[in-house]
C-alpha cells in the first residue's frame, strides 16, 4: 500500500460521508419527493434550517442537472483517485495525488458560493449540504497534507520518523 492507513481511511471515509449525503438527497428528496430525514425545520442557534428552501431553490441545479448528482460524480471520482493513491505504483501515486489535489480545489472553490448563496440569498441552511461541504473542505486539508508536508508524506513517514523506525517497520 503506498499511503498510511490512517490517512488513507481519512481520504475514504470524506468521500464515503460525501456520497452518502449527496445520494441521500438525490434518492429522497429528488426521486422519492420526499423530506429528508433528520434535516430540522426553523430557527435554531440564529440560522434558518430548511433542506426543502435550499434544494428546491433555483440555485440546486445547473443545467437542469441536481447539484446533488454532480456532487454524487465528485466522490465517486474521488473514491477512484484514493484507491489508485493507495494501491497503483510509485509514480501512479504520485501523478494521481497532484490530480487529486487539483480535482479538490475545484470543489473547495465551489463551497463557499454555495455557503453564501444558502446564507445571503436563500437564507437557509441544508444539513445534507453542509455535510458534503464539510467533507469537501476536510478531503482538501487531507490532500494538501499529503501533498505538501514531509518529503515522505504520502507514505505516512514524517522526517523525524524516517530516523526512528527501524529498517522493517519503513
């Protein structure tokens, strides 16, 4: 395996939350024409709560097309990237890792339009949305981790740990 398996069930289970949400929206609300469980209605803690307001807002779609289906595409995308980080060679590692990373900026740039239009236009909040927008925002700061701290951290290995462990524990 070419990535630690903490970070690696880090990277799965972001994506995993993600599909959930968003397929659960899609299967529910979209084509069962039903509320969404566990998705509260009105006023708490200052913030609207209103899954209906936010999916049924002119903003949930493009093209015709739910956000929900797109996001579902985003984590499945994301679910394929991990594996091949995870179990493709060297330097199939490695090119997906800077694709992945690209593939995620993409969707962290999306949220926070998304956040202001729930916020400052529709003036309501979808649990369901918050949590694909969260596991967006945490599968990024994962990514950019990976990515970007230690020589060896894709592998798992931080520089002080390459010069404690033993030659059969790398």
């Amino acid at each position: 395996m070419r990535i630690s398996k903490l970070k690696l069930l880090l990277l799965v289970v972001m994506s995993a939350i993600g599909l959930w949400a968003s397929g659960t929206v899609l299967v529910i609300f979209y084509t069962l024409n039903q509320q969404l469980p566990y998705c509260p209605t009105g006023t708490f803690f200052g913030f609207n709560f209103d899954c209906g307001a936010v999916l049924s807002s002119s903003y949930s779609k493009i093209l015709g097309i739910p956000l929900e289906l797109l996001a579902m595409f985003y984590f499945i995308v994301n679910l394929g990237m991990v594996s091949l980080i995870a179990f493709g060679s060297e330097r199939v590692s490695r090119t997906t890792l800077e694709v992945m990373f690209g593939w995620r900026f993409i969707g962290l740039i999306i949220v926070p339009y998304l956040v202001f239009v729930e916020f400052f236009i529709i003036h309501a909040i979808c649990v369901y949305c918050t949590i694909m927008h969260v596991a967006i925002l945490a599968d990024f700061v994962v990514i950019s981790y990976l990515l970007f701290f230690g020589k060896h951290a894709l592998w798992g290995l931080d520089e002080l740990e390459e010069s404690t462990l033993a030659p059969e524990k790398l």
